[in-house]
C-alpha cells in the first residue's frame, strides 16, 4: 500500500512540475493584459486583416530550455473592440 502512495506522489508531482515548466508567466497572461486592453493570442495568421485594423500587434518571443513558444501581443483602442475581438477568437487566446 506505501509503495503504491509513493509512486502515486511521485507520478503528481512530476506532472505538477511540467506543468510548472511550460506555464506562462503571469505577466504576459491575457486576463492580466485585459486591464491594458491587451491580449495575447498564439497565432497572427488565424485573425482576420480587417480585426487588426486598430490594433497595434507586437510580437513576444519566450525561449526556455524545452521549448519555443511564440505568441502575439495586441493592444486595443478600446474595451469595446477587445471584447468583440475575444467572443470572435477565443479559441487563438493565451
């Protein structure tokens, strides 16, 4: 019966840690960025030209040792263009 708790806390406690690894830090997470009227989103090409009219768009690169993520910054004129951007693309958000 330990043996069988021991192998559960280790198995938990390595995915807890690569869930750690590859987490996003909270700075550059959209819910805090909404205050700024900005999101993140992971890929540009999927938005369409006209939703990137008055949005000015910056592009955030985050290398760690496993792997390399890329994301997009898009800063918004208002609350009202931000929360039509996000019901139309909730699936690209960070």
């Amino acid at each position: 019966m330990k043996i069988l708790d021991n192998l559960s806390n280790i198995l938990s406690q390595s995915s807890k840690k690569s869930v750690r690894e590859n987490a996003i830090p909270e700075n550059l997470r959209s819910k805090e960025l909404e205050w700024k009227l900005a999101l993140l989103v992971r890929n540009i090409d999927d938005v369409e030209d006209i939703d990137l009219k008055f949005v000015s768009v910056s592009k955030i690169d985050m290398v760690t040792k496993k792997d390399l993520f890329t994301s997009y910054r898009l800063d918004f004129n208002g609350r009202e263009k931000l929360n039509q951007f996000k019901k139309k693309y909730k699936n690209i958000l960070i």
